[in-house]
C-alpha cells in the first residue's frame, strides 16, 4: 500500500481504491 500523510491518500483515488480493495 502507497505511504504519506492522510491528506496525501484523501487525494489520490487510486490509493483509496487500493485500501478499500485491501479492506
């Protein structure tokens, strides 16, 4: 899973995506 700050993954979809995905 991508790393950086909470405002960083709040911004990027495809993090988001990835997490929920993972979740």
């Amino acid at each position: 899973l991508a790393n950086g700050t909470p405002e960083q993954i709040r911004n990027n979809p495809d993090v988001i995506r990835a997490y929920l995905g993972e979740a």
